[in-house]
C-alpha cells in the first residue's frame, strides 16, 4: 500500500513539473513529446498494479 502511494506522489510530481512547460508550448510537436513523457509514467502506474496481483 505505501509503495503504491509513493509512486502515486512520485507521479503528481512529475505531472506538477510538466505543467508549466505543457501549458506554455507553442510547437505542437514538443507539446506531443512531453504529453508522451507523461503518458508513459502513467501507464506504467495502471499496469504495474496488474503485474503485482
């Protein structure tokens, strides 16, 4: 349980840092990558709760 909290606080705190950098962008294809950046982290959170069970 605390390891899922701690990679879940780990994950907000990513997402904080790419915040201000995907709400200033104007090229759309770094805005891509850096969605990208933050999608990867985010899947791997939903499925590395599948592979524990």
């Amino acid at each position: 349980m605390t390891n899922r909290l701690i990679q879940f606080i780990a994950l907000c705190m990513l997402g904080l840092f790419f915040l201000p950098y995907i709400w200033k962008l104007k090229q759309f294809d770094l805005l891509a990558i850096l969605i990208m950046g933050m999608v990867l982290p985010i899947v791997d959170f939903i499925t590395s709760r599948e592979k524990s069970k």
